[in-house]
C-alpha cells in the first residue's frame, strides 16, 4: 500500500498497559506518526512483564517510535511541551490528575496548540466512579460481562483483554471523529474513552432482552439460545465442532445431508421456533448422527452446504490457518531482544490490502535522537541531554 489514510497525522502518547497501547497501535497501524514516550531509565512496565502479560508489549506497540524522558527534569519537560504542541493528537491512560499535576493535562496542552485532539483512556467517564481504579477484570465483574461468561454463580472474566482493547478502539474511533469535526471548525476536543462503559455497552444486547422479555437473563452456559441447533457437538474423532442451523432454509438441506429425515418428515421441525421448542430430543438425536463422522467429514459437509460450523481452537492453532495465512492476515515482529512473533494484524483491509508493519515494537528510546531532531535540537544538545539523563539513546544501547 503506497499511501496510509492517516500518514501525516503525529500521536504523541503517554500511556502504557494495554488500553492506552492499543489505540495508538490502530492509529500507527493506519499510518499515523506515533510517538510513545516513556520514563527514564526502564520504560513502559509491560516491557517487564512476566506469564499473561508477557506479550503485551509487542503486541500493542508496533508501528511507532520511542523516545524515553525524564520529565521530572526541567530539560525533559520542555521536550515533553514541544512534543505535545507538535501533535495532532496527544493520548495518555494514567491515573485522574497524574497530567494536569505535570502541566500536560488538555487545558495545558491545548493552550500550547488548540487544533490537538486531547484523548484519555481511563477507568470510568464523568460520573460518581470516575476517581475509582479500574483493570478489565474489575469492569467485567461490575458490568454484566463476568456474570454472563461463567456458569451460575460462577463469575468468570473473557479470555482476552476485550475492554482494554476495545477501549482503545473506542478511542481511536472518538479522535477520528474530533479530527473530521476539526476540519470544519479549526481546534481540537478533549475526547475521553472509558473500561466500565466499554463493557456496559457489551452488556447492551442482554439489558434489552431484559426490557423485551421480562426476563432476567441467566449465564451464557446456562442460557435458553434464539435458535434450535447452535451447539457444540463430539465427532468420530474424538474432536469438537460447533454447528448452528440458523434458518429454516437451511434445515432441509441439514437433514438430507445427514440423514434426518424421521425428524424433517411431517414438517413438525420446519420452523426455527419449532425446534427450539424440540430441543430436549432434536439436540440428542443430532448429536448421534454427527457423532458418526470425523471433524473433517463434518467440515467438508458444512462448508459445501453453507451450514455456519467452527471448529473449537487454541490461541497457537491460528498461527496455522490457511485463511489468515492466505490473507495477509498475520504480521511478523521482532521484539526488542530479538524473539520472532506472529500474531495477527489489524481486522480490516483497504482496497483488498492488509495493512503491514512499518516498525517494530521500539527498544526503549530507539529513536529519541530523531525525536528530538524533528523538534530542531542541535546534534551536540541532543548528546548534552543524553549525558545528563534527560533523554535514552536507544539507538546507541543497540550498538553497545
């Protein structure tokens, strides 16, 4: 792809974790100029990470440049300034308050440039909990989402980190917004995207089932489903595959391919809501059927009928899939100590293209010297603020 739709575009952002991360790996991604900046002398704490977290780091923060400050210093502060009033858009996920005590709150930072989009990326919006500390886990088990995941009376947290990551799309879908709206008015906007919110409006669907049924709605495992066969079933091969006939149009054919036809014969099972309501003894009796074929057999089957199937997946197995493969789909890393990863790129494609990765996750401060000859500092101060320790030459780490 020769042109990114947001090349030209500068981020500058003050975050770490995953949330804050995450939106300006969706920005970097489609072509902004990202700039993370990070404290002297380690960096972001997920750098460190151990178990769970130790692939946050390279996950997040490819496609943007590092630059590591110390903004306790009176030399660091002032970069951090003339980086802000650089930006189009400036992102940070600490603590309420933590920016506006540095001087880079959005009534500083707009006061340096009012055409920046300011953005936060915080536990809670504006409200009674908003001074509250948040982490995914605790917003799924204060929104819904934990109750809904596990069995009754067993709260269970997805197995992603789905409002850290959609909150930072959430973000990055509000700063687009306040920059198409900048050019018609000409100055930025505090945008502010939120953890607990983000999974309210996961929570949304169930709410509204709520308000038409009356009807509170159990657990996800425990749950009476919308139609008659969306299950997960055993194959001949010991292996699991789930299968959903989701349209009566779909039935008949379901039935022919695989030998139902006692329960197509009278017509007593044509409608979805018919099925449903047979559930107790239509679910057994499919499940004895397919239990005859292997998953492959079953895949084939599915696929040609176009019978919605998936077959059940660990994280690794996609490393391995023909589609993602095929598409583009998987981008390949290098991570600051050299370790090789692939995971999977941005969901979207422009033109038939995926969108590609320009940079590595940086070393920390890999490219605080270009930085700061972007913002017009001599060569020699550049090498004075790095004696001092104002500023991580990670360019010149990598060489020792």
């Amino acid at each position: 792809m020769t042109a990114l739709p947001l090349e030209g575009l500068r981020v500058v952002e003050f975050v770490h974790m995953v949330m804050g991360p995450s939106c300006g790996l969706i920005l970097g991604d489609l072509g902004a100029d990202v700039i993370k900046v990070e404290p002297v002398p380690a960096g972001d704490n997920t750098r460190r990470l151990s178990s769970s977290g130790a692939g946050f780091f390279v996950a997040f923060n490819r496609n943007k440049r590092s630059i590591a400050l110390d903004m306790k210093s009176p030399d660091g502060m002032a970069i951090a300034r003339k980086l802000v009033a650089s930006a189009d858009v400036v992102t940070e996920n600490f603590r309420p308050g933590a920016m506006d005590k540095l001087g880079l709150g959005y009534k500083d930072v707009s006061a340096l440039n009012p055409r920046t989009v300011y953005c936060s990326l915080k536990g809670f919006l504006e409200g009674p909990y908003e001074h509250r500390t948040a982490l995914d886990e605790v917003v799924q088990m204060m929104a819904g989402l934990a109750y809904m995941t596990g069995p009754a009376g067993r709260p269970l947290r997805a197995g992603s980190s789905v409002n850290d990551i959609m909150g930072g799309m959430f973000a990055a879908i509000g700063i687009l917004a306040a920059i198409e709206e900048r050019h018609r008015t000409g100055t930025g906007r505090y945008v502010k995207s939120a953890l607990y919110e983000n999974c309210a409006f996961l929570s949304a669907q169930h709410i509204a089932q709520y308000c038409v049924t009356g009807e509170d709605p159990p657990p996800m495992p425990v749950r009476r489903g919308a139609w008659g066969i969306y299950d997960i079933f055993e194959t001949a091969d010991s292996q699991q595959l789930f299968v959903g006939v989701v349209s009566d149009t779909q039935w008949g054919p379901f039935c022919d391919e695989f030998g139902l036809s006692a329960q197509n014969a009278d017509g007593a099972l044509a409608t979805n809501r018919q099925r449903f309501d047979a559930r107790d003894t239509l679910i057994p009796a499919v499940a004895e059927v397919l239990r005859k074929f292997t998953k492959a057999e079953l895949v084939e089957r599915c696929e040609r009928l176009g019978i919605p199937f998936a077959p059940i997946v660990r994280p690794v197995e996609l490393l391995d899939d023909p589609h993602l493969n095929a598409s583009n789909g998987l981008v390949d890393l290098t991570t600051p100590d050299g370790k090789r990863v692939r995971i999977p790129g941005l969901p979207v494609s422009f033109d038939g293209e995926r969108l590609a990765v320009r940079r590595d996750a940086p070393g920390l401060g890999a490219h605080s010297r270009s930085i700061l000859a972007d913002l017009g500092y001599a060569p020699a101060e550049i090498d004075r603020l790095v004696a001092n320790g104002t500023l991580v030459d990670g360019a010149m780490r990598a060489t020792e």
